[in-house]
C-alpha cells in the first residue's frame, strides 16, 4: 500500500510502435511521452532477450534432433542385427528341417529292414523247428575232428573245437515262404 502523499508511477507499453504512458499510482492516468532513449534501450532490451529465447529454443531442437538421430542410427543397428539373426535362424532351420527329412527317410529304411528281418528270423525259427535234426551231419563231424586236435592234446595246444551253428535249412525246399529284403 501507497502511504499517503507518495504516488507511485508505472510505465505500460500501450502498442508496438512505442506510445508508452506513465500511469500514476492512485488510477488516473497521467499521459506523458517516454524520453526516445528509454524506448530504444527497452526495444533493445527486448530484442535480446527474443533472441537469446530464440537461441535457446533452436539449441533445444538440435539436441533433440542429435537425440533422434542417434536413435535411428542405433534402431539401424539393431534391425540389421535383428535381420543377421533372423537369416541365420531361417539357414539353420531349413538344415534341420532337410535332416529331419533324411532321417524321416532313414526311419521308414530301417522299419522295412527290421521287419524283414524279424520275417527272416521267424521263417528260420519255424525252419528249425520243424527240423528233426539235432546234430550237424556225421561226415561234418569227421572233418572237424581232423582239423581241430580234440582232448588233452588239443586242450594242451590250445585248441577248442568250435561250435557248430544249427544247420541252416532251404525253408523253400520244406514249403514254407519268408519275405527278406535285405
């Protein structure tokens, strides 16, 4: 508050062009022109601080711009080495997917072996069964003795005689039929 007898004045800017009025304190407006110095040091003034505000603004926007454009080039990076990882995956499934097919096939190979061998295993089993033959022929016998020295002899000379596998039989000649592919 005003103490009684002070007035206080304040210049106000009425437009751009400069008519500044002084403004007494107590309401009344007193209308006296503002000395041409004191309105060039104000427009100096102000045109600094416009642009130094301009300055700072168009610093504002570089550092945005330099963060932006580090980010694209970063992005850059990063989808290339996205796109490098995505083609190795794409290089190594194709393989796998081509030896999954390889072994698919192995697979289906093996399966058909298996069961003409287990077809060939039966067929012998029933070939042997079927047989009436207990021991190898007598005059297989006589060679084998000839050949390998039986007894103590042989025991001593480090011969054993060996074992003769069951005679194997034509399973055709005693009508019965495999079905070995091998």
């Amino acid at each position: 508050m005003a103490s009684p007898g002070v007035v206080c004045t304040t210049v106000t800017p009425t437009s751009s062009a400069g008519s500044d009025q002084v403004v007494a304190g107590d309401g009344e407006a007193a209308r006296r022109p503002v000395a041409p110095a004191v309105m060039e040091e104000r427009k100096r003034k102000r045109k600094e601080s416009n642009r130094l505000s301009a300055q700072r603004s168009r610093a504002r926007k570089q550092q945005q711009l330099d963060e932006l454009a580090g980010q694209v080039a970063a992005l850059r990076a990063r989808n290339g080495a996205l796109g490098l990882a995505a083609r190795e995956a794409a290089r190594r499934c194709a393989a796998v997917r081509a030896e999954n097919e390889l072994l698919r096939a192995r697979s289906v190979e093996l399966a058909a072996r298996l069961d003409s061998l287990t077809d060939l295993a039966q067929c012998l089993h029933d070939a042997a069964a079927a047989s009436s033959f207990a021991a190898a022929p007598p005059m297989m016998m006589a060679g084998a003795a000839t050949a390998f020295p039986t007894g103590a002899v042989g025991a001593a000379a480090g011969f054993m005689m060996p074992q003769l596998p069951p005679p194997l039989l034509d399973a055709t000649t005693m009508g019965m039929h495999c079905n070995y592919y091998y």
